[in-house]
C-alpha cells in the first residue's frame, strides 16, 4: 500500500465516466451514424412532402419547388443525403436479423448472413426500379 | 520466447484515487491465454495484480475483461493473436472496479433474481412436456448464456442507464419465455414492458457480436419488442386475473 492511503475508502467503487463513450470503438461509431442518418431520411421525407404540398398549391408554387431542387446548394444536399441513406441501409440490413423472430424454411432456420444479403437485394432492386421508372417518364 | 507487454488497469480502492496504468513484460508461448499472461504477472512479477479466474475453458464466465478495449473472455483470447501488442487489459466496461480487474457484479445479481430464470408450469404441470426440435430451437441458444456479462460491457446503454435490465438477463427472459413448457410468460412481461425493460434497448447490436457463446441477446430483446407491444395493446382485452400468475 502506497503512504497517504486514505482508510475510509475501504470498499469503495470506482466507477468509470461514460464521456465519449461513442467514439472510442468503432461499432459505436457506426451505430451513432447509423442513428444519426435516419434523422436524413426523415430529413428528405420533408423535402418530398413540401414537393406535393407545392403541386397542391398550383403552377407557379410547383415551378419554383422544381427550380430549388436544381439549386447547387440542393444538389450537395442530395449528395450528402444520398451518402447518408446508403450508409443507412448498410447499417441497417447488417442488423435486421438481431431485430426480427427466427425464420424457418423447411424446418431449417433461415441464417442471418441470408437474411442481410436479402435485405441488401431488396434494397438494390427497389433502387434499380425507382431509376428505370424515372428514367421511362422522364420528359 | 516471446516477449509482449501487458498493460493493466489498476485501481486500489484505498491508496488509489483513481485507475492507474501498469506496464508488465510478459514471455509467453504460442498456447498462452491473456488469462495465463495475467497468471504469470501474479506469480512472478507482482502478486498484488487481482482479477477473477476459474475454468480456464470458457464456460465459467469469470475471466470476462476488456481486452484492447472489447469485451473478452481472457481465457479464450491468445497472446500470439496479439503479438506485437501492446496488450490493454482492464476490468470490464460499465461495471464499477472493486479492484484492478475485479467488477462489483451486485446489480446484475440483484435483477437475475428478479426475472423468474426457471421453468412455471404451464396448465398441464404434469404433462409430459414433448418438444419439436423447432420448439426447442426458439429457446436453446438462449439457454447457453453463462452469466460473464460480456454483453453488459458492450451495451452503452446499460452504461448509460444502470438501471436497464441488460441484454443477458433480457436473453435469459426469453429463454424461459420462448420454452414451450413454460407458462410464466404473463408474469414476465411487466419486466420486459417496464422503460428499463427492452424499451432502453437502441438496437446497437454489439452484445450479440461479443457474446462467446452465441447467445444473440439483441434478437431477444428486439423479439421481445414486438411481445411487449403485443402484450400491452392486448392488455384493456384481457380478462382481469385473479390472482398473480
């Protein structure tokens, strides 16, 4: 025991600080990007919303809606949210079979890398259709 | 042989104000567990060194420390695998340390008495209780889970809010909750329900990824989401009981 040892700490518990506790392991990390990027889907949830609220309220008010999605500054958000929504899925599809009750096929139990390559399909082909569907109506 | 350097966090309740680093040089051979490293401190270099050991073969659950900052059984973590190192080792994460390597395990003992962890009889206590290997699936790998409280380590939320019941104890809930033997589940869903049941849980999933025994204590506590929610929009549609489950 070193001098100055002070008694009354007899059985005392030292209870370690929870300060930074996010950025000191990297599955932390990526599950606070995770969290913080369901904030730019909400985000961009918003943007569409305001796009029918304009196509309600006429010509003029969907011409100017158009026109602010061509802005640069709303071409870098959609980049940023882009970025941010496949981070998301990523993260997300990585977790979903933690979130969900045990599949059977055949009496087997379905495994959960089948699960997230799935889900990473789905993702992939919803995407590809969205596009193509664009791609066909465009003016 | 090999020569690696051990790091330990120290922490002595009475001469230290805080956890200290201490720096040992440690040979070690290529069959050398952090476990066998830390034996080998306490038996050559410093015998005041403190921290919890039994089997030495992964099924008691003592040894679980933080190990490079993850939560690890230091029985079935090698040195080789950390060689050049050095190797940080330091009681598990959002425990308080009684000392050095030591956790007070108080607040996991106090709520494992709380979930009712055994078989209730059903209303057929004397049946004969068959099982389909389906049926036994849903509870098995949560029957597996050895108490080493890993998963307590590598849930912030369980840092941040003592309170909440935990992934292990949330894993052993539902193992017996799941057993199609068991009829308890009524009785254990106020604990699950509760704001420090499986609502403080945020889905960040590392409790399943550290678990040795692969266990998946998020899929427990994620499934039990959907029960608890079930349960309670059932519950204004249930018929009073009369008496406790």
């Amino acid at each position: 025991m070193t001098s100055g040892a002070d008694e009354t700490r007899q059985g005392h518990r030292y209870v370690r600080s929870m300060a930074g506790w996010w950025h000191r392991n990297p599955v932390y990390f990526w599950y606070m990007v995770r969290e913080v990027t369901a904030v730019g889907v909400a985000v961009y949830a918003l943007v569409l919303l305001a796009g029918v609220v304009s196509l309600a309220l006429g010509e003029a008010s969907w011409n100017r809606w158009l026109a602010a999605m061509r802005s640069p500054a709303s071409i870098a958000l959609h980049v940023l949210l882009l970025a941010g929504m496949v981070c998301h899925a990523w993260s997300w599809f990585a977790i979903m079979p933690k979130t969900m009750p045990m599949l059977f096929v055949g009496g087997k139990r379905v495994a959960a890398s089948t699960i997230t390559r799935a889900g990473y399909a789905a993702a992939v082909a919803a995407a590809a259709l969205l596009v193509a569907l664009a791609w066909w109506l465009r003016p | 042989m090999r020569q690696i350097e051990i790091q330990c966090l120290r922490y002595h309740p009475v001469a230290d104000q805080a956890p200290r680093w201490q720096t040992y040089e440690v040979p070690f051979t290529d069959d050398m567990s952090v476990l066998q490293g830390l034996q080998h401190i306490k038996d050559q270099l410093d015998g005041s060194l403190t921290f919890r050991w039994s089997c030495r073969m992964a099924i008691c659950g003592s040894c679980g420390m933080m190990v490079n900052g993850e939560p690890k059984l230091s029985c079935e973590t090698f040195l080789r695998d950390l060689f050049p190192g050095p190797v940080r080792v330091e009681a598990l994460n959002h425990f308080p340390i009684v000392r050095d390597l030591v956790i007070d395990q108080s607040d996991f003992l106090r709520k494992l008495e709380s979930v009712k962890p055994y078989l209730i009889p059903g209303k057929d206590p004397e049946g004969t209780f068959l099982q389909t290997p389906q049926q036994m699936e849903q509870y098995y790998q949560y029957s597996k889970c050895i108490n080493c409280l890993l998963c307590y380590a590598a849930c912030p939320q369980y840092g941040l809010d003592p309170e909440f019941i935990g992934p292990g104890l949330m894993a052993l809930i539902h193992r017996y909750n799941a057993d199609s033997r068991d009829g308890g589940r009524a009785g254990r869903m106020e604990l699950i329900n509760a704001e420090q049941g499986v609502w403080t849980c945020t889905a960040v999933g590392y409790c399943s990824d550290v678990c040795p025994k692969h266990v998946d204590p998020a899929n427990a506590v994620n499934q039990n989401k959907v029960n608890g929610a079930i349960a309670w929009l059932a519950g204004p549609f249930r018929p009073k009981a009369s008496g406790k489950p």
